[in-house]
C-alpha cells in the first residue's frame, strides 16, 4: 500500500463512524456516502438497483425507535435540515458487498481502509476480552487479600466518562479600577 493510499481516509475518522446497532457493528448510509465522496441518494439508489446482493444480515433499514435513537444522539430534527428517511445500516459484510456495486477506484480504496478498520475494532475487542478473562483467572487463584487490587486494575480497564460541560453561561466583565483618596491627590 502506497504513501497515497494509506493518507486516503484516516483510521480515525473511520472508527469513529461504526455504530453498535442490533448487536451489530454497523455504518450508516450517510457516512459510507461521505467516505466515498458520493450523495447519499446515489448510494441508495446502487443498493436498490442490486438488492439481491444485500440480505437483512449485510444491510438493514433502521426502525422508528432506532432512528428516534439516532435523531436524539446526534441532535438531528425530524422535519426540516434532518432524515427524511430511515437510513440504511450495512454490515461488515455488506460494505465489502458495497465494493462490487460502487465499482470505482476511489470506492475499492475506502473499502480496504474500511475493512481494515473492522478488523482493528475486532482486535482491540478481542485483547480487551482476554485481558479480562486473565484478570478473573487471576482473582480466582489468588485470596481476598488482593481484591482491592483487582478492583483497581477492573477501574483501570474501563474508560472514564468525559468531563461534563457547566450548564448555563458565565459572564465576563472588565474590572473596574477604583480609586483612593491617597490615589486622588
């Protein structure tokens, strides 16, 4: 893979477009569009066109409650500026099917980067989850004594919950200067 391929789309921004969706990891319409740098509508309409290739288990259309999920998570409204229609989650399986029906190069270049993305996320879940199982081997062999530090390592392992904004707003105001008697003369 080339130096050109590699800055195509960074891994981050990738990551940080799959969602956890009826147990799934999946990626919307919307941000697959993007990636590809094609409207979403032109999307819809290659899957629609090869429907037979997307099964409910590669591609689904999102239900009132998880798109109500949605509008609430990302703050968009439901009328105008918002989704007008249910999108389309795919599936791991169904962005490498996306890669036969949006036959371009750019399409072919997004689709490595996005299967290399899914294969990543299934590598930390996986680490993650042997590291847990060693933990309670280790709790399980070891006495009580060292429960506090089973505990502690438990806490070290779950990420912390961002730092929460102050509601309301401050007011910054100029300092007056005031001046003394002894200042005046």
């Amino acid at each position: 893979m080339g130096k050109a391929e590699a800055d195509l789309i960074p891994a981050e921004r990738i990551e940080s477009r799959i969602l956890l969706l009826r147990g799934q990891k999946v990626m919307l319409d919307r941000d697959l569009a993007a990636l590809y740098e094609i409207p979403t509508k032109a999307l819809k309409r290659a899957v629609k066109r090869n429907a037979v290739r997307f099964p409910d288990d590669f591609m689904f259309v999102l239900d009132e409650d998880e798109l109500a999920d949605l509008r609430c998570q990302f703050g968009t409204s439901s009328s105008w500026g918002g989704l007008r229609y249910p999108p389309m989650a795919f599936t791991e399986q169904g962005v490498a099917m996306l890669s036969g029906v949006l036959n371009s190069p750019r399409a072919i270049q997004v689709n490595i980067a996005i299967m290399r993305a899914f294969v990543r996320l299934r590598h930390i879940l996986a680490s993650h989850a042997d590291l847990a199982r060693k933990l309670e081997e280790l709790e399980r062999k070891y006495d009580s004594q060292f429960s506090v530090v089973f505990d502690a390592l438990r806490e070290l392992m779950n990420p912390p919950d961002p730092p929460r904004k102050p509601i309301g707003f401050r007011v910054q105001e100029r300092r007056s200067t005031y001046r003394t008697a002894a200042a005046r003369h």
